[in-house]
C-alpha cells in the first residue's frame, strides 16, 4: 500500500484515507468505498483516542465503514470516562498526548474493562519504552508505528478481537 502526501491539510476522500500529523494518508482501495462492509464485529465496542481529532475522526470513520462500532475521545483523560460509562472491546491509542498519556490510560481501561485488546500507535522515539514497561507490569499492548496504514491497522484489530 504505497502512501500519498498532502501537506496543506488533512484529506478525507472516498478512497478513506488516515490523516496522520505530517498529513501522510494510505488509501484502502475498496471498489466501494462509501457501502459499510457489514458483520466485520459490530458487537464490539472500539474506542479511538488520539489529541489530534483528524486523526481520531479518520480511523472512527475507516473503522464504522469496516462495520466496527467505534467512537472517539480526544484524550486519555475523556477515554477513560468513556471505558467507565461502557466496556471497551479494543483500545487503539496514540501514545503521545498531553496529560494521560495513551499508555497510562490504557492501564486504567484495562482495569475497568479486564478484556480489552490494545493497540497503540505513535512516530515517537519514546513511545517504545513506555510500551516496553507496561509490558513489565504484565499489560500485552501492542504498538504500530505512524504513518498508520489502514490495510495494517485492519489486519492487527481483527487478530486482536479474534484472541
């Protein structure tokens, strides 16, 4: 799946792109893009969280046309009380956010929800530690570096709700 850039904003077309901070966007290449795929896992709950609301928005959308029922919060701080009103199937979380970041507040999900999956996402350099030391403190998280495709993302959400 090769990439395409656009650096003066973030693209939503019919090909679903996912906006990433540098604006970098994978296309998925459906013949159709805008007709839900139906009973891909409806029954799961997905949260999305990311500080960057393009970027949350882009993979709720992506995730909704796959026919997940997914939602956004836009930090780990709103993720949270989102995991404590209703339980979380799957987690996918950028790391790096200010205030709770994505790690953190993933333990505190995982706590509230004992069976939630959880994928993190992040282009930082220190994204890899803090993954590394909950892994430690016994949490199985799972971090994809950005520039997120979302044949890959795809791929690595339905082997996780299939464990």
């Amino acid at each position: 799946m090769k990439p395409i850039v656009n650096t003066t904003k973030t693209v939503l077309d019919r090909n679903l792109p996912i906006a990433t901070k540098n604006r970098t966007v994978a296309r998925t290449g459906s013949s159709n893009p805008l007709a839900p795929k139906p009973g891909n896992g409806t029954k799961h709950r997905i949260l999305v969280v990311d500080d960057e609301k393009p970027i949350a928005d882009s993979l709720v959308f992506l995730l909704n046309h796959e026919g997940f029922m997914a939602t956004a919060a836009y930090s780990g701080e709103e993720a949270q009380r989102s995991a404590a009103g209703s339980p979380v199937h799957l987690l996918i979380s950028d790391v790096m956010m200010p205030g709770v970041n994505g790690v953190e507040s993933a333990i505190q999900i995982c706590k509230v929800s004992p069976a939630c999956k959880v994928i993190l996402f992040s282009g930082h350099e220190d994204a890899p530690a803090l993954v590394e030391q909950a892994k430690g403190d016994g949490y199985d998280f799972e971090l994809i570096q950005k520039p997120l495709h979302p044949q890959e993302l795809l791929s690595k959400l339905r082997i996780a709700l299939a464990r």
